[in-house]
C-alpha cells in the first residue's frame, strides 16, 4: 500500500464547522480509493462536552464522516475505556451517539475488541492492539488541540494512545512518549489524515483540567507529525521540548523542522499564532494521585473490584437522569 505523505499544512480558521472543512478539503485535496474501512479516532478522555476544550468537537467528527462515508463500506468511530470510564458512556455524553444516528457511522469500543500482541520496540513493552487497527484501510486522526501536564503539549501522536484498549493506561505513563512515538510507527504504514480540532483548544493543565480557549481553528495534513509540529508553532510549544515529537523524528531518521520549513496553505502559521499558557510540568494533585496510585498494578487490581464499579454505575445513572 502506498503511504507517500503529503507534508502540507492546512489552517482554516472560522466559526461555522462545516465551512472550515470543506475549505481544508478544497486546500488539502486528500486522495481515497474506494477502501473497505475506515477508522476515525477523537479524542473523548472525559465526560465534558467539546466547549470546555477537552474533547472532539461532534459536529467536526460529523462533517468529516459526511465527507469519507462515500469512500468507505464502513467507516468506524473508535475509542476505548479508561479507568472507571467506559467508552460507551463517552460516546453518549459527548454526542457522538447522535453523529452514529446522522452518518451511519458504527461507534466501536476497542476494549471490547479482539487483540494482536505488538511488541513496541523502543517502548520494551508488548501490548495488545485491536485486530480492527491492521485490518483497516485507513485511519482519520481528530484529536483536541491541548497543552498537556504529562507530555507538554498533545495532538495527532499522542491521540494514538487511546487506541490501546487497557483500561488503565496510567499504567504506562512512565513510557508514554516511547509507546506513542512507536505507535506512530506502526500507523504511518496506513494511509492517514490529521484533522485537529482548535475550535475550542486548551491551554494550562490539560488534557483535562486546563483553561478553554475559544482558537476558532483546524490544523490538518497527511502526516502525522508534520501537522502536530505545526500545532507546537501555532499555540507557542517549542516543538523540541515535546519527547515524543523528538523521539518520532529520530526513530524515523528525520529532523523536526523549523517554522518557516513547514508549508502551509490557507493562513500562515504566524498570522495564527498565539502563546497559550503552558502546563505545569508538576501536576495538580488530583492528577498525580490518580496517575501514582491507580498506575500501580496491586492498587489497580483493588480498585477494579471496589471503587471503579461503584463510580461506573453512578456515572451511568447521572447520564441518565440528564438525558431525561
């Protein structure tokens, strides 16, 4: 299969999310055979709604899929538990059972689907990854464009981290920069487009308890870390302070290039450029409590069987009752 990347930079800024995509479409002019399946991955790390900047905007998901549905047999939103949280409650509350209703998208939990065994070679780690990842044709990355306490700053690459179906991924997070940077790897052999969701970004302590900042922008491309790199210059991240951004340019024998090499189309990465607030590379409390306590093993193995069944059936009562 051909994976030839397009390494152009698209920037689209605006109000209405329909017009913003197709005036990327028109820019980026991204090219589909007539595929099988194809695989599009928000990101939704939370129940909070799209405005607070932590997850995908529905309605970009929904114009994306409006626009591949004719390319595509199937087209699958995917995303997996975490924690206490299950991707089914996500989809829900975040409105993404409505986006499945309108385009005949299928929504997908990847815990719940069959795994391969991956070694990831500079992780040191073998993991399962869902069958459906390499039986796919294609694969829409739509992550939220965030500052980030763990990793600095988060986007296209490190949205790939939720497409390991464990649960408690906490438990990786002393290898998160390694285990995405291969991951990276592992899906640039899958034709790709990169669509990140700057409608409402985040800046401070994200990826979930930061501030929203109203960015009214897309940033989209073929490759993976050429879009995420450009993100870095668009919010004021200096992209070699982000690991995992060094780590895939070195595993793929690459450089990260400087402002001015990235191409873009649209507007210029520094017309749109604005320097949000970075996290604090100590966590807030709550976040280093659950990342140091839950990320251990024993206290997971506690927690599965105690406290996280009784937050699941109290979370699933809240969606309820907010859905009546």
């Amino acid at each position: 299969m051909d994976t030839l990347r397009n390494d152009t930079v698209v920037i689209v800024q605006g109000r209405n999310i329909e017009d913003l995509v197709n005036r990327a479409f028109t820019f980026l002019k991204p090219t589909f055979s007539r595929w099988q399946t194809c695989i599009v991955k928000p990101n939704l790390c939370a129940l909070k709604k799209a405005s607070t900047g932590v997850t995908t905007h529905p309605k970009l998901v929904e114009a994306l899929v409006n626009r591949l549905r004719d390319y595509f047999t199937s087209v699958l939103i995917v995303e997996s538990n975490s924690s206490a949280l299950e991707a089914e409650a996500k989809f829900k509350f975040c409105g993404y059972e409505e986006v499945a209703k309108s385009t005949g998208a299928r929504l997908v939990n990847l815990t719940k689907e069959d795994c391969n065994p991956v070694r990831l070679e500079h992780a040191k780690i073998t993991i399962d990854l869902p069958r459906i990842l390499f039986d796919c044709n294609y694969i829409l990355s739509v992550p939220t464009l965030k500052t980030h306490c763990l990793t600095v700053f988060t986007g296209n690459i490190k949205n790939a981290y939720g497409l390991i179906p464990f649960p408690h991924k906490t438990a990786f997070h002393n290898k998160v920069n390694e285990i995405v940077a291969d991951l990276h790897l592992l899906i640039q052999s899958k034709p790709t487009l990169c669509v990140v969701d700057g409608i409402v970004a985040m800046e401070r302590n994200g990826p979930i308890m930061g501030t929203p900042v109203g960015f009214g922008t897309i940033i989209a491309g073929e490759d993976p870390f050429i879009v995420d790199t450009a993100c870095c210059y668009a919010i004021g991240v200096n992209p070699n302070e982000v690991r995992y951004l060094r780590l895939s340019a070195r595993y793929k024998g690459h450089k990260i290039p400087k402002i001015n090499e990235i191409k873009t189309i649209g507007k210029r990465l520094e017309s749109v450029r604005r320097n949000f607030v970075p996290a604090s590379k100590r966590p807030p409390f709550r976040t280093w409590l659950r990342e140091t306590v839950t990320g251990l093993h024993p206290a997971s193995y506690v927690l599965d069987r105690t406290l996280y069944p009784i937050i699941k059936y109290y979370r699933k009562k809240k969606i309820q009752i907010g859905k009546k």
